[in-house]
C-alpha cells in the first residue's frame, strides 16, 4: 500500500499570490472529504467553517487554489500559518487524506492519517501567481476590402489559434482601416505564455496574406507584420520573452 493517500495528489500545482507569503505553511481544504466528490454546496458550507476555525485559532491565512495539473480539477483551500499538530488536526477534523507543507523551498505531500511524507518535484514550478495570466486582443481584418471573412477563413483562424492555446473567445466586430469600414474578427486570449500570442498573430496574417495583425495588452498595441521582432513587441507590452 502506498504511503501517500492519493499518489495524484503528487501532480497537484497551487495558484496564489507568493509576494509577502510566509515562509513556512500547509495547504489545506474542506472540500471532498475522504477523498470523494462532493455536493457544491457542501463544499462551500466545509469551507466556510474550516475558515471560521482558522479565525478562532488566529492563524494567519490567505486564499491557495489546489489544481490538478491540467487544470481540469481544482480545489479551493487556505495557506495557514501554524504547527503541524494544529495543520494536521484541521486535516482530520475535515476529513482530508493529506496536506501540503510549504517550508525550506520545498512542497511536501503529507498524509493525515500516517503522517508520511513525500517530497513533490520541482516545486517552483508548482506555485501558479495569478498576476501572471495575462490578457491579449488580436484585431483581424477582412484579407480583401469589403469582404467578409469567409466560413472556410474563420475556420482557419479558430484552428490556428486552438493549436496554441486551450481556449479563446473570437468577437465580430467591423473596424476601420485606412478610411474605410471593414469586417474584423476581436480574438481574446488569457494565458502565460506570450510569445504564442506574437506567434498567433504572425499564423493569421500569412494564411489570410495582410500586411498586419494587430495585437494589445495592458493598453499598450502593436501591429504585428512579417518584420516584426518579437522580443521588441514583448517588451513593448513590458513583458520578458519567455
């Protein structure tokens, strides 16, 4: 038998803000007690206590979102600020198979009821700042003057931009260019990862054959063309090429 209680727990990553955080703590939730899903309701009822609790104890505490790897599952928990006999009682009091322990830059998985621990692997990889997940417009005009962009064309564009990232919202809108109205598609994308928004942009503008495609974020737009440099675009937005 394993000594960990759920060896996926070993996969988990944690969305926080770091900045300010102290240097030792657990991670611990009320939700799914047991290991087993629970009713919505109920979990946000265990929450609720387990945070009146951590207020009674007057630990310090702050928000920590627990996901699974692929962010398919997630479990919204709390950083507390305490000793291992006070973490490990609120684990079992709620239920938990295992809590986190952050401390010496280092993540460890410990289990409730052995108290076994196992170290997770690349822990700074593991912490997700949600600072980080940025918002970027591309603004895409019709290839030809009064035109509308066509079904096979907006297909093309949804495929090449679904083959860089998970999801995305794509707006009709009409746009103006060169004194002259023209029909535009407003693509929406959250991620962390930059320079495959500047690699979007330059896939559209040669499958529809434009000079350019514009891309904003943070206030700040650029055109993209097929000169541009994306390390100057980047640190334009004030972001690092990464």
């Amino acid at each position: 038998m394993n000594p960990i209680a759920n060896p996926e727990y070993l996969n988990t990553v944690f969305e926080f803000i770091p900045e300010g955080k102290p240097g030792d703590f657990w991670v611990i939730t009320a939700y799914n007690p047991g290991g087993k899903p629970a009713d919505p309701g109920d979990n946000l009822e265990a929450d609720a206590r387990l945070l009146d609790e951590i207020h009674e104890l007057k630990i310090t505490r702050f928000r920590v979102i627990g996901l699974s790897a692929d962010a398919s599952h997630a479990e919204p928990g709390w950083g507390i600020a305490c000793d291992e006999n006070t973490a490990i009682g609120l684990g079992r009091r709620y239920k938990q198979q295992a809590l986190f322990h952050f401390h010496a830059a280092r993540i460890d998985l410990v289990d409730c009821r052995t108290l076994k621990r196992k170290a997770l692997a690349n822990p700074a990889t593991r912490i997700l700042d949600p600072r980080t997940l940025r918002h970027f417009s591309l603004f895409v005009g019709s290839p030809e003057n009064g035109r509308r962009i066509d079904p096979i064309e907006y297909a093309g564009i949804g495929t090449r931009i679904g083959a860089l990232f998970p999801g995305f919202t794509i707006q009709r809108a009409e746009g103006g260019f060169e004194s002259r109205f023209e029909d535009t598609l407003v693509i929406h994308i959250a991620t962390r990862e930059p320079t495959k928004v500047v690699e979007a942009a330059h896939s559209i503008r040669s499958f529809l054959n434009q000079t350019g495609v514009g891309i904003s974020h943070n206030g700040v737009y650029q055109r993209i063309r097929d000169w541009s440099d994306t390390e100057l675009i980047l640190e334009a937005f004030g972001l690092k090429n990464t």
